[in-house]
C-alpha cells in the first residue's frame, strides 16, 4: 500500500533520503515540515512498510517527481514500480496530467527504471547538478 507519510515516519523517510540521495539530501528538518503539509505543493509519499518513498510537486495538471528512493536491500523487488504507479494513479484521480523529472545522466539504474516505467526524453540540461553533471528530463503522460 502506498500512503501520505505521517510525521513519525520522518525518522526513517530521513534515512531512506541520506542512503538514496546522499549527493544533496534534503535535511530532516526539510523534511518534516513537508510531510507537516507546510511546504505549498509538496507531498511526501511512502510505502507502507517504509523501504521506499516518494516527495512530489503537485502544480495543477503537472506534477514534478522530487526525490524517489527505495532502501538498498530492498531494490529490486519492485517497491518503486509499486510506489510510482499508485501515486500516478492517485494523481491522475485528481486531474494531473503529466509527470516530470530531472535525472542525473550517470544515474544508469534510475534511467533504466524510468524508462520500463513509459518516462520519456523531453529534453536535456547541460551542468544542471551542483558537481556540473548534465540532466535528462523526463515525461510520463499518467491521463
Ligand atoms: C532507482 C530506484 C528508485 C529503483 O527502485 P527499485 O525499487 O529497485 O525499482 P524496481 O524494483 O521497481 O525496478 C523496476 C525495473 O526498473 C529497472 N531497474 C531498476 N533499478 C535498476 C538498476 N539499478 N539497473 C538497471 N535497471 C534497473 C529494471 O527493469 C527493474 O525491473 P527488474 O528488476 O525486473 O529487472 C532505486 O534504485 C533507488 O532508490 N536508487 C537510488 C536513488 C535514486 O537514484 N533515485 C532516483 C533519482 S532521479
């Protein structure tokens, strides 16, 4: 099942954020007041059993995919399929249209997992990390 996050599952969405993203994680403070619903736009979504998560922007029929990821030991069983596919369908629900992203282009496993997921190349941004590495933007038509 995949649901809004709560405030005491901060700790751990917290974690999952240093072990997936640790280039530019998000603070626990950051965090918290997204899941507290006191960023505008911003929803953090989890699985139920807490291996993975999700921060969305939701901008009217467009929403931008933030931060994704799923505990080491637990990749590869489908967790962020899952976790992806309900809240594009929650999304959809609402009326949102399209979901984008920006990947690094040396992120190889997130590529090919956008790509099995119906992500699609709109464009490129050249230098767009803070370390210089280029951006690919993605789009997946979710309605
Ligand atoms: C990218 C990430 C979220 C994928 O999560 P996951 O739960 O392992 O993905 P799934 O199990 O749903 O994968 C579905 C399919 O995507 C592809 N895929 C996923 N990870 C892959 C990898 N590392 N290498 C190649 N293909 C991959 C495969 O086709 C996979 O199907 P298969 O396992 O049957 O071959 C996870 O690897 C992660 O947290 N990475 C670190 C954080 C990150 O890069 N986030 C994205 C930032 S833009």
């Amino acid at each position: 099942m995949t649901r809004l996050a709560l405030p005491d599952d901060l700790p751990l969405v917290a974690a999952l954020e240093v072990e997936s993203l640790p280039a530019d994680a998000w603070s626990s403070d950051y965090l918290g007041r997204a899941i507290a619903g006191e960023l505008p736009t911003i929803e953090v979504w989890v699985s139920e059993d807490l291996t993975a998560y999700a921060v969305v922007s939701v901008l009217y029929d467009v929403t931008e995919l933030q931060r994704l990821g799923v505990r080491q030991d637990a990749r590869r069983s489908g967790a962020a399929t899952r976790l992806v596919r309900d809240l594009a369908a929650d999304l959809a629900a609402r009326d949102v249209e399209r979901m984008v992203l920006e990947v690094r282009v040396d992120n190889i496993g997130a590529r090919a997992f956008y790509d099995r997921l119906g992500f699609r190349e709109l464009s490129q941004r050249a230098g767009y990390y803070a370390d210089g590495t280029d951006a690919y933007v993605l789009e997946w038509v979710i309605r």
